[in-house]
C-alpha cells in the first residue's frame, strides 16, 4: 500500500468504524446465528451447526402462518394503497382550489401515532360487551349480522389488518404522487390537447410515463415496509398475535426474542435470513419489472 | 387559410391581492392573408404568446372573435381549430421515439378521420422528410440536439396537415449559429407547404429576417402592422423605431424654432412647417454620413472596427446616450480635434412628437 491509498483509508477510518461495527458485524452474526443448534444465550454455547434452526421454523405452524399472513397483507395493500394513492393524487391536482385543504386532510393519518389509530380502530370494530362497534351499527343498517372484526374470524381480521394498512401508508404515498404529477411539465398537456387526446389517453400515455419513476419507488418501498410489518398488528390485536393468528414475519422473530415463548436467538435469525432472502427476491424482481416500463 | 382577429381582448386578474389585472390582448384587431410567413414581435410581457395562445384555443378570450378563412372559430376547442402548435420547449414527449411523437397526434384521430397504421407511417414519412429528421426515427428527444428537437416538433405539429401552423418563440432555445440556420429552415418549410404560419418572437432580427409581415406589439396593443422593411423605415411611433433596429437608433431631444430643428446649437433639418417647441428627433445608424461640411458636430469617443463597416461612438449634448454611427469602413472619418462632423441622410431622419411619441411626418 502506497502512502497516498494509506492516508485515504486512514480518513476513511472513522466512517469504516461504523459501518464494519453497526452494520456489517451484526449481519454477519445473524447469518451464523441462524445455523448454531441449540444456542444458549446464558452460557453463549451451542450443541452444533447445521441446518437444525431452519427446519424447525419451516416446520413450526406459527412461522408458517406469519408467513401467510405476511404475504396476503403485502399483496392486497401494496397495489390497493398505490392505486388509490393515485386516484386520490390525481383528483387532488385536479381540484387546485381546494388542494391544499384535502392534502392536510389526507395527511393527518401520517403524523398520528400508530397506536393512537389503533385504539381509533379498536372503537370502529371491537366487539365488546357494551357495544358492537361502530362499524357493526353500520353493517346493521344493511341487515347484515354482526362480526368480531377484532377477535373474530379470520377473514374479518385480516380486513382490518390490511384496510388499517392501507389507511396508514396512503398519506405518504399521496404526498409524494401530488408532488410527482406536479412536477409534470404543463406544456405536455397543452401539446396534447391542441392534439386532441382524450383524458384516458393523456393518463396513459403522458402522466403515468411521467410519474413512473415515483410509482415504481413507492411500488418497491411499499413492498419492503409490508414485509417489515408488526407494530400495526400489535396496535390491533395486541401482542399476542401467534393466538390470534395475526402474526407477521418480523412479529415472530420478535417473539422468538424477547415474547413469551422468547429466548431462542438461533430461530429468530433464521426466520430473519428468510425474511431477508424473501425481500431480496421480491425487490429483485420489483427492479426487473419496473426497468421495463419506467421512463427515467 | 386566413386569420382574422376581431376586438380580440383578454385580461387576466393580478395575481397577488392587490395586483392590478393585465391586459396582454387589448382589442386587437388584424387579418393574417392566407400562406403567409407572419411574425408576432414585442418586449417580453407584451402580450403576444397570449394572443398565440388565443388563436391556438388554449385560451378564451373575453370578448372579439377569431376567424379562420370565413369560420368564426371564437368558440371552438382548441384539437378542432385544426391547427399545429410548437412549444418554445418544444414539449417533445421525452418517453416516446421520435417516430412515436410524430404518430401521437394521428393515433389521436378518431371515427372517420381514423387512418390505417400504413396511411399514418406514410404520413410521419412525408413530413420527417420535409424536416429532414428521417435518419433520427428510433431515437428520444434526449438524444437529439436542440435544433433536430426543433424538427421534430415541427414535424409533429406538421403531420395532422393543419390548416395554421403557430410557433411560440422558435428559436430562442438554440444557440446563435443554430438560429441563422433553423430560421432559414423555417422559411423553407414555410414556403414548400404553403401554411400560414404565425411566429412569436422577442428577436427583431429573428422577425425582420424571414416575415412576409411583422405584427408589433406592446403591452397588449398592437403598435404597426406590415411588412419588416417597410415598418423598419417607416416607423409609427417611437416605440417602433426604438424596436427595430441593431444597432438601435440614436433618440435626441431637439428643438424647432425658426423654421428648422436643432440639435443643440446645430440646425439639422429645414421644417417651416413644424410647430416651434421640442421634438424627439430619431437617426439610424446608417444615415450619418462623415463630412468635413455636415450639419451635426458630435465629440468623438472611439471608433469601432468591424470589417464590412466602421463603428463611431460619440457624443452629442442632445442625446442622453452615447450615438452610435455606422460609417463604411472606406469612408475617411476626418476631425477636427475629437470634435466629428456628419451630415445626414433625409429619410434616416425620424421625427416624433415630444408628449405622445407619435410619428410626425414631414
């Protein structure tokens, strides 16, 4: 090493530091985590290396039920919040007058604390014994019996889970698709209607080439926060998720932490390295599609 | 096609409280004879992209109508006017091929105007041609330079065959070789298609150089009408002198008495007929002539070299800036210490009234 790269990694140090100590080591170790058998956190000893961990959480029915709970919610909020995102962004570019007002509506749900909109949630679709919930009152209007959304079945849950979801990830999504069609020079439209191009032309032909950058942006972040979910489902159905069978990924590598049944690092960083590996193939294929058909 | 602007007004609010609203088409009224090469020439804020704009359809006028040939199109959208329109950023779809951005306004055509794929292909063909863009089909806007970008929105403005082709300011993204080039360029596609065409511009140049008629305007009222030559040497008021012109006229404040105008102490015009009292006296460039005899003494700052001709600046108390006469490089200037004599040419002489700036004739 020539005295010149030397001086270079020496004021790289500071920032190596960092990135090795807090970011590179704690990765490393989860991965050799995950194949320790029988690790004892007391005596930080481990019975021997294999593939033990993986198969007892590929076999282990709560894992198994994280992972579909984890996957319907991806797959139904994902594309539904960022479809709406986009209806409820192009009305308000469409409605100046009123913009700035529905934008602060529509933001509100973004700066509310997620437990605060749980408890909000609990009110609309808690079944208790003094009422049925407000969403109940409601559906009695249509002559439709009365579900426990809350502690119910699973269908009912699960739409909570994923409208809950929604709810709270489309503020953002909003924001960033009013600033995107904003930013959509104005000209476009006046060449396109001196053109004569119908609306759903103009939307399909100019506006989502666009925005598509944004949209594929909001499409990828969207699918890597679903996968990370947990704190909505707690703010629902409480911290005892594996019994109400609303557990995600992350709430059960949580669980095998520090939960009831807590104490097993080996599990938790296998079913974390899966978890990874399953981000990773989805946000890989993510990429791939929208290189495709995003204008940059 | 002719165009006909009738009254033609439109004000728009000011956009602050408090703002007074503006007015950038203020009565206009003119007729633009069919398969003309028109340019709309003014100040920026003077209102002309706002009168492209009302011609075009993408805005409304308040009041006046618009007539093309002998349709009253005043209420007409603006994809049914039937024109063609090129952006000053040309508003190139970035996302789609050029072929692409030349199709968009044909796939656009709906129930009986509908063309084959062929019939649109043959079509984006024969105007690539005409714009010499045909070797650049395949490529994005981005990877074309400004004037190939230029081009093709032309072409794609060209290719529904409108019956007006408007441009808003044309050339003003390119780089100065670029414009002499493009507007030539646009004088030819002008002229093989035969369109009537109307031009905005802030470049007197750009106007004077290929117009059939150059309509000047300023703060939405139109100041002259004709052709480029004629209003360069006839100007209505001093506005229109002041405009036309590089380099510009040199504006002096004189005086008539006795029968004649001064400049100062020097008697430069015979006028009997004038009023005694100031007048605003204009002289181009090219009407001072050196002459031991002449009528004006200036003092001289420097003279500028510039090959075909010869630059004298001077100064002359009756006129606030510095005069500048453009002299034939072969032409001696002779002086008698820095003091510099030039008699003047007759009908480089403008006069103009001292309070309304309106053009006195003599």
């Amino acid at each position: 090493m020539n005295r010149k790269s030397f001086k270079g990694w020496l004021y790289l140090l500071p920032a190596l530091v960092f990135i090795v100590v807090f970011l590179l080591y704690p990765l490393v170790d989860v991965f050799v985590y995950s194949f320790e058998e029988g690790y004892n956190f007391a005596s930080q000893s481990y019975s021997g290396i294999g593939f033990f961990n993986y198969s007892y959480i590929l076999h282990d029915p709560y894992f198994l039920q994280a992972v579909k709970n984890t996957f319907i919610l991806v797959l139904i909020t994902v594309p539904l919040s960022t479809t709406f995102a986009l209806l409820i962004a192009l009305a308000l570019s469409s409605a100046p007058r009123l913009k700035s007002l529905f934008q602060t509506v529509y933001f509100l749900p973004y700066i509310t604390n997620t437990l605060a909109v749980g408890l909000v949630f609990m009110i609309l679709f808690k079944k208790t014994a003094y009422t049925d919930g407000l969403i109940n009152l409601m559906l009695a209007w249509f002559k439709a019996g009365s579900v426990d959304f809350i502690d119910g079945p699973y269908w009912a849950k699960m739409f909570v889970l994923c409208f809950y979801t929604i709810w709270i990830v489309l503020p953002f999504k909003v924001l960033i698709l009013t600033s995107a069609l904003a930013s959509v020079n104005e000209t476009y439209y006046s060449a396109a209607r001196v053109d004569g191009t119908s609306r759903t032309r103009i939307f399909t032909r100019i506006t989502l080439p666009m925005i598509s950058p944004t949209v594929s942006y909001l499409v990828i972040t969207g699918f890597i926060g679903a996968f990370k979910a947990y704190s909505d489902a707690v703010a629902l159905f409480g911290t005892n998720l594996n019994a109400a069978q609303m557990n995600t990924i992350v709430g059960y590598i949580y669980d095998m932490l520090y939960g009831d049944s807590g104490g097993f690092p080996s599990f938790a960083s296998a079913a974390a390295i899966l978890l990874f590996f399953i981000v990773l193939t989805i946000t890989l294929i993510n990429l791939m599609v929208s290189r495709k058909h995003t204008y940059y | 096609m002719k165009v006909v602007l009738q009254n033609l007004t439109k004000t728009f609010p000011g956009r602050l409280r408090g703002e007074a609203p503006t007015t950038p088409a203020n009565h206009l009224n003119f007729t633009i004879p069919d398969g003309k090469l028109v340019g709309l020439l003014g100040p920026s804020g003077c209102g002309k992209s706002t009168t492209l704009n009302l011609i075009s359809g993408l805005l409304k006028p308040d009041s006046g109508r618009i007539f093309f040939g002998e349709d009253d199109v005043t209420d007409l959208p603006a994809e049914r006017r039937g024109i063609g329109l090129v952006f000053q950023n040309y508003a190139l779809y970035p996302h789609l091929t050029v072929l692409q951005n030349i199709l968009f306004p044909l796939e656009n055509l709906k129930g009986k105007d509908k063309m084959s794929k062929e019939a649109m292909l043959r079509r984006t063909d024969e105007v690539a041609r005409l714009v010499q863009i045909e070797t650049l089909m395949a490529r994005r806007p981005a990877q074309l330079s400004g004037g190939q970008q230029q081009r093709v929105a032309i072409a794609r403005a060209l290719v529904k065959m409108p019956k007006i082709l408007l441009l808003d300011e044309p050339l003003s993204n390119l780089d100065a070789r670029l414009r002499l080039q493009t507007r030539e360029e646009l004088r030819r596609i002008q002229t093989e298609t035969g369109i009537t065409t109307i031009f905005v511009t802030h470049d007197q140049d750009e106007a004077m150089s290929i117009s059939d008629e150059i309509i000047l305007m300023k703060t939405g009222v139109i100041q002259q009408i004709g052709a480029p030559q004629t209003v360069y040497d006839d100007p209505e008021n001093l506005f229109v002198a002041k405009f036309l012109g590089t380099p510009p006229i040199n504006v002096f404040d004189g005086e008539v008495k006795d029968g004649g105008v001064y400049l100062g102490d020097d008697r430069i015009l015979e006028a009997p007929e004038l009023k005694c009292g100031r007048i605003i006296v204009g002289i181009r460039p090219e009407g001072f002539v050196p002459d031991e005899n002449g009528c004006l003494r200036c003092t001289l700052e420097r003279i500028e070299v510039m090959g075909r001709d010869r630059s004298v600046l001077c100064r002359n108390g009756a006129c606030a800036n510095r005069i500048r006469a453009i002299v034939p490089a072969t032409k001696d200037v002779k002086m008698a210490g820095d003091t510099v004599r030039f008699s003047l040419m007759p009908d480089k002489v403008l006069l103009f009234d001292a309070q309304t700036e309106e053009r006195i004739r003599v």
